[in-house]
C-alpha cells in the first residue's frame, strides 16, 4: 500500500475526527474566501466611479468626499445647492439665453447638471438632462446602452430613465408611470413620470438611479427656489411650442452638482497644447478660491476613500478569517496528536515489517495534507456559495455584479499552496514523533 493510501486509510479508521476537522479548517477558509472576492467586489464598485466621462464635480462649499459619495455613488446628503447662474457660467454662447459664453465655457467639454432630492421606493431620484447619457459614458468608458427604450428628450419634461437594477428591483418597464416622493420614501408624493428608457447594467452607481428630466423635477412641489421677500418673480420662459408645461423661471432655479469634463487647451503654433487634466487642476484652482463653489477631482477622493476607509475594513476583515483559518489548523495538529497516540503501536508494527521511518513520517504528513487540502477545496466552494448567495444585496447595495462565479484570482490561487504548508506545519510535531516511536517498547510483551 502506498503513503497516500495508508493516510486515507487513517483518516477512514476516524471519520468523525477527521470531518470535524476538515469541516472547522472548510469553515474558515470559506469566511476567507467570501472576504476577499467581496472586498474586491467593494473596491470596484468605488473605483467604477472613476471612468463615468467627467474629471471633476463642482458643487456648494463642504466636504469633497460628502460631494463625491452624492453625487458619483448616490449615497449620503446633499450639501447645498448651488445657484443656476454657477451652472450658466460652464455653458457656450448658443445654451445660454444671453448667447455670450460663460465664465469657465473655454475650459469645458461637456457639463452635465444634477438635482438630488427625492427618492422613489428607496432608490435616489437625480434630477439631469438629456447630456448625462447622451455625452458621459459608463464606467468602462462606453457609452451608454439601453436595454429597452431610450434617453428621454429635453423637452419631454415628464420622462425618466432607470438602472438595471431598479429596473429588476421594481419590475418597471418602458412606459411605466412613477411618482417621486419629496425627501424620503414617506414624504408627499410628486407628479408621476414615465419610463421612456431603461439601461443595460453598468455595474456602476448607475444601475441604482432614477433619472429624471430636470424640466419636470423643478415644477414639483418644493423644488421651486424660494425668492427673497419683495422680489417679483422674472416673466417665465416661453411654454413649449406644444402647449405643454411652461419651465421654472432661472431665477428659482437650483442644481446640487455638476458633473464637468474639461476641455484640451490648444497651444502656439509648434507648441503642444494642454491635456484636459491640466485644465482641470488650473480650472479647480481658479474655482476653489472663489466663494460660490467649489470644484473637486473625484479620482482623487476615492483614492483617499479606499485608503482611509476601504482597504482597513478589508484587512481587518481578513485578519479575523486568517485567524478562524489559524485555529482551525490548531484543531488539525490537536487532531494528528491524538490520532498518533491512539497509532502509535501500529506504527510499531510498520516500523517491524520494514517500514522506514521516513515512510511513517510521510504517512503521517500526508494524513494532515490530505485533510487540509480536502476540507480547504469544500471551505473554497462554500465560501463562492456564501458570494452567490448575497448577490441580489450586493448587485442592490453596491451597484456591481455579484454571482458564485464572482473571483479573487490573485488571492484565491495562494489558497492551495498556503494550504498545504499549513497541513504540513500542523502535522509536524506528530510525525517527529511517530518517527522517533521506539519500536522495541511498543512491541514487547506484557511481561
């Protein structure tokens, strides 16, 4: 009989033992292995938000990292709004009613407004305009796919686009009506919209948002700017050539944020030009230490994001599972004693008919082998099992796709070799001692 058959065959003469040894060891590496494809799931879902078409966000004076988890990842409170005329002030000549250029129009590509607010069944509702999909991109740096129907018009004020996980969520389809309510889930119940499109999923922040012309966002109750007492309301723009609704005068209008891409810079003839990013450091600058706004990379604030917050929590996380895995393997060494005490006489016996010690030793590490590598391919399973599982909440919560196939490849392939060295660490210290067994005393008689 070969060294791995008589190590199988221990491990049949204790089935018991043997399970509840591997089972602890298939406990903690499944914990692990959920641990890391998880947090790995995580670390997209922020680093999504880096590639959705714009380098930098401009909004009220605040917290950068409170204006960038808003308004890129639809999370916490907005801070303030900023007034119409900001967003007038990154607009060319032919989108403004004067037809003069704005401010900061030479320094930008594309600038997309967003109003926040109002939720719809727990999912946030963002106020834009047709620019949000028809100019910014995925986070892949594709553009925009729908699924079914398509971006909404300016001038259709009441469409609205979904993300494919509201849309999956909610069972909305193209068509649909859907009321917004003010503030919160609880909170007085808007005009309805209606689906005109809903997005292929972009694994992006994207796929939790309700988008909504801001035309019809700014007639809801509350949405108006409240003017100053004695202030007379400007005359309203002209209503639509359709006899449909008249828009919100600019006066009473606000935006939370805008969502900016800068423009190259050209150059003197025979001299390179300035690169976007370029233009975006001067242009936050010049914004900045102004008293209206202000402007802030989002790279750079999810890169803070993930050092302060992300990556600790993921350490932690995995040193609390390395040590479930350490004390599992405590269990096999426990384990490999006992069952060598209860062998020793056996191995005697293997010693006698012409077993070398170096055979016995080989036995015994491959028993520990045999369980590590056997109860860490089950904890493997378990733990992409434990990943399928949560993946509805995942794909929910963290707008990325979460399944059983979802991986870790770097961190996972370390798993089997790391195994095996913990077998052999485990078993160690009882096949030292198997291989040191006196055969002359375990083999005398009673007498």
């Amino acid at each position: 009989m070969g060294i791995l058959g008589i190590a199988w065959r221990s491990i049949r003469q204790r089935p018991l033992t043997s399970l509840l040894t591997s089972l602890s060891l298939a406990l903690g590496v499944a914990l692990v292995v959920a641990t890391l494809v998880t947090a790995g799931l995580v670390q997209k879902a922020f680093e999504s938000g880096a590639g959705l078409g714009y380098n930098m966000i401009i909004g009220a004076k605040g917290s950068p990292l409170q204006l960038v988890l808003n308004s890129v990842y639809f999370i916490s409170k907005p801070i303030e709004n900023l007034p119409w005329q900001v967003y007038q002030e990154f607009l060319p000549a032919d989108r403004r009613r004067d037809g003069r250029d704005g401010r900061y129009a030479a320094s930008t590509k594309t600038a997309v407004p967003i109003c926040m607010g109002d939720y719809y069944r727990s999912f946030r509702v963002i106020g834009t305009n047709a620019s949000f999909f028809d100019d910014l991109t995925r986070g892949d740096g594709s553009p925009f796919a729908f699924a079914s129907g398509g971006n909404f018009r300016d001038d259709d004020f009441f469409g609205g686009v979904i993300g494919a996980t509201v849309a999956a969520h909610l069972g909305l389809r193209v068509g649909d009506p859907f009321s917004p309510t003010h503030g919160a889930d609880d909170g007085a119940v808007h005009d309805p919209f209606r689906v005109v499109g809903i997005l292929a999923r972009t694994d992006t922040p994207i796929d939790r948002g309700v988008f909504v012309n801001m035309e019809g966002f700014y007639l809801q109750d509350g949405h108006a700017k409240p003017l100053p007492d004695g202030v007379e309301p400007p005359p309203p723009p002209p209503p639509a050539a359709d006899g449909g609704p008249t828009p919100l005068p600019d006066a009473q209008r606000e935006v939370t944020a805008i969502l900016l891409e800068t423009a190259s810079q050209p150059g003197l003839p025979g001299m390179p030009g300035l690169p976007a990013e370029l233009t975006a450091m001067g242009l936050r600058t010049v914004i900045n230490e102004g008293r209206d706004a202000q402007a802030v990379l989002p790279v750079g604030e999810i890169r803070q994001l993930l050092d302060l917050f992300v990556r600790p929590l993921e350490l932690l996380l995995l040193l609390v599972t390395t040590l479930v895995v350490l004390v599992s393997a405590i269990g096999i060494l426990v384990s490999m004693i006992g069952s060598s005490l209860e062998r020793t006489r056996d191995v005697a016996i293997m010693r006698a008919l012409g077993a070398r010690r170096s055979h016995v030793l080989a036995a015994v590490l491959a028993e520990a082998i045999l369980l590590a590598v056997g109860g860490g391919l089950v904890g493997w399973l378990l733990g992409h099992l434990l990943v399928g599982a949560l993946g509805p909440w995942i794909s929910t919560n963290a707008g990325v796709t979460a399944s059983v196939l979802s991986a870790a490849p770097g961190a996972e392939l370390l798993l089997v070799p790391g195994l095996i060295l913990l077998g052999i660490a485990a078993a160690l210290v009882p096949a030292i001692a198997a291989y040191r067994t006196d055969v002359a005393r375990w083999l005398q008689g009673p007498g």
